[in-house]
C-alpha cells in the first residue's frame, strides 16, 4: 500500500482536503487506525498521560518514544509516521535536537517529527528540516510549558496573545515546517492562522476551520476516564465495554461456568 508523504500533505491543503492524525502507541492499535484510513499517526508525548499514568508529558524519555514508535511503526502501511519530541530533547541545543529527531527517523522510524514550538525554537526547526528530516510545528496550549503558563489553558484570547500565535505560525512555516498542529486556540484565531499560511494547519481544541484535525486515540475511543477536555468526542465507550467483558470473565470464572466444553480440549 502507498505510503502518505510529506508533499502529498501539502497538496491535501491546497486541494482542500481534510488531513486527519491520531495518536498510537502499540503496534496492534496502529494497525486499526491504519486500516481506518488515517493520513498520520502521531506517537505523541501524551504517551505519558494516557499509557503511563503520568499526571503530565514531562517525564517521558526519548528511549520511551523510540521505543512506541518503533513498534507503532510494525503496524503501519499507510500512514505517515511523526514522531513527538519530549521534554528536552531538543530544548538545550540545536546539536541535541537534530541527534535527537535522528533517532527518530533512523531507529523508530519515524518519516517526521512534531515539536512544540515558541519563538526560540525557530532556529532548531530550520537546522533539523536542514539535516533532511520533515518537521511539524506545534503552536498554541504547548504541555511541555506547564510550568510557564500555569496549566493546561486557552491559549490566544487576548488580542497580544492572538497576534503573536499568529505571527508565530508564519515563521514556523518560514522556518522550515511542513505543518503545525493548533492546540486549544479560539476557532476564528485558527481560521485566521489557517488562511494566513501555506502549510497545513492539524487542530486539537481549534475548531471546524483548521487544515486537518487530530485526537489522542485513547479519547476517541473512550478510554481515557473522566473527566475529558470539551474538545474530544468520544466515537465510542471502550472504556464501559471493556469492563462489562472482564466483569463476566470474572463471573464466569467464579461460577464455574468458564471453560466449559467448548472451550476445553479432550
Ligand atoms: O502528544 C500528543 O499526543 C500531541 C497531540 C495531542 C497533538 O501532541
């Protein structure tokens, strides 16, 4: 099966049609997602929050994300593979960033890397784009920053704020990315963004307006436990069907019932 490229993104946007990621962490879910038609799969740093049971991104390795990217990468065909940059693994040195989203590419292999961008990053995304390896921007609620901004919040409301996301987005296109995610900016600073740059613009939190959209793939299918951020739609309850099926595995184990002939061997 044809793989989903960088240039085949680019064009999406200029054909006007919508871009669609989701995150994976396992080879067998990427597999689904795969076979469902997405155009990329993120191995995202929410690895922390929603399969190691972190309350944030921050103490993700980047050992940890070669590794899911390499196994996510077993279940691939179709879509393209991004690989998110943990805390600090770009953050120190240019040198550190380009080593770093090199392992990406040559040991989990990963076709691009994302990393959560400010105006000081500018630089490392021109030097890692430079070393051959596609580049994707992440504007807006950055969770790697925390810290600076006091929690997971709105980001662009204030008029300041709006103008320099804005002016932010053009020069991460100018810089060298191939697209840059949005994440929790009102709908019409995502629109403006989104009209004002030729690179497709991936929302999460950003509204109807943006290039592609993009979820973490335990909120879509109802993994994740409440409560859940207003932006994730829940597709389906995995969360309520898997604990009905190992209640009646629990059931069926007490009462005796299971095995039963069927399935036992003679
Ligand atoms: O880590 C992640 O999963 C992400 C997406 C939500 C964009 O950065």
């Amino acid at each position: 099966m044809k793989k989903v490229t960088v240039p085949e993104l680019c064009d999406m946007k200029r054909r006007g049609e919508k871009i669609v990621m989701v995150t994976a962490y396992d080879s067998a879910t990427a597999n689904i997602i795969d076979e469902a038609g997405v155009d990329i799969v993120l191995v995202g740093d929410s690895l922390g929050n929603v399969i190691q049971g972190l309350p944030n991104t921050l103490p993700v390795t980047m050992d940890e994300m070669i590794y899911h990217t390499k196994i996510v990468s077993k279940g691939i065909e179709h879509a393209h593979l991004c690989g998110d940059m943990p805390f600090m693994s770009y953050q120190a040195s240019k040198e550190d960033a380009i080593r770093n989203a090199g392992r990406f590419i040559k040991e989990g292999g990963a076709e691009s890397i994302k990393l959560e961008t400010n105006e000081n990053y500018l630089d490392t995304i021109y030097a890692i784009q430079k070393a051959g390896i596609p580049v994707m921007g992440h504007i807006g609620l950055c969770p790697q920053s925390i810290h600076i901004t006091g929690g997971y919040k709105i980001q662009g409301r204030e008029i300041q704020e709006a103008k320099r996301l804005l002016e932010l987005a053009k020069s991460t296109e100018e810089a060298g990315a191939f697209s840059i995610v949005l994440e929790s900016i009102p709908k019409e600073l995502a629109k403006k963004i989104t009209e004002s740059i030729n690179i497709p613009t991936i929302g999460i939190g950003a509204g109807p307006f943006c290039d592609g959209q993009v979820l973490v793939i335990n909120d879509l299918v109802g993994l994740s436990p409440d409560p859940i951020p207003r932006f994730v739609k829940r597709y389906v309850n995995l969360r309520e069907i898997m604990t009905k099926a190992v209640r009646d595995f629990v059931d069926e184990v007490r009462e005796g019932v299971f095995p039963d002939v069927d399935h036992s061997y003679n």
